[in-house]
C-alpha cells in the first residue's frame, strides 16, 4: 500500500474519531431529549461515515477495486438518521409540547402531528 493512501485513511480514521467522540460526550452531557438527539444523528453519524470511508480506502488500496458493502452502509446511513431523529422530535413533541405552547404557522400546512387533534 502506498503512503498517499494511508496518510488518507489515518485522516479520515482520525477525524472520524472525532466526530464520534464529539457525539458521544453529547449525549451523555446534553440534558434535554431534543439537545439529546443532536448529537447521535449529526456528529457521531458522521462518525461512524469517515470509519466506512477509510475501510473503502483501504480495501481499494490492497484489492484495487471498490467495495461496494460500505458504499450502500454509509448510504443507508446517511438516508435514515434523519428519518429516526425527526420521528424521535415528532414523539417527543406529541408526548411533551401542548398544542397552546406551539408558535402559529403561516402556511397551509400547521404543525403535522397536530393537525387533526383538538387544542388541547
């Protein structure tokens, strides 16, 4: 393996270190559910991205071809941690936020899981 490519992937391993390391301190230290869900869906996704972007540095460096594996991992990823964390928000909202304390929306949409409960 030549040093271009492992200069590259020590990179990527140790920012994402970071990023991982940085997400998980916030979630132990945050306090609320919602500063809470921040952390594991933004900092510690990526993460756990710069991981599977060294190991497809790695394995195209010693095989010479590209794995596909951690290309569709990282994608899938990327795809649902929003996903989880706006269901986590909308949970948290339903079960903890009254329809009264909630600012008015100027469009033709409101607040989505309010839109068919009375005011409560």
């Amino acid at each position: 393996m030549n040093f271009v490519a492992e200069l590259l992937i020590a990179v990527s391993l140790v920012i994402s270190g970071i990023f991982g390391f940085v997400g998980s301190f916030g979630l132990v230290k945050l306090t609320s559910t919602v500063q809470r869900l921040h952390a594991p869906t933004k900092a510690t996704t990526l993460g756990v991205g710069g991981i599977l972007v060294a190991s497809m540095i790695f394995f195209y460096a010693k095989n010479g071809h590209l794995s596909v594996h951690e290309l569709l991992i990282t994608l899938f990823l990327f795809l649902t941690a929003p996903v989880t964390a706006s269901f986590i928000a909308k949970t948290y909202m339903a079960r903890n936020v009254s329809k009264r304390e909630l600012p008015e929306t100027n469009g033709k949409y409101g607040w989505s899981i309010y839109d068919d409960c009375p005011d409560t």
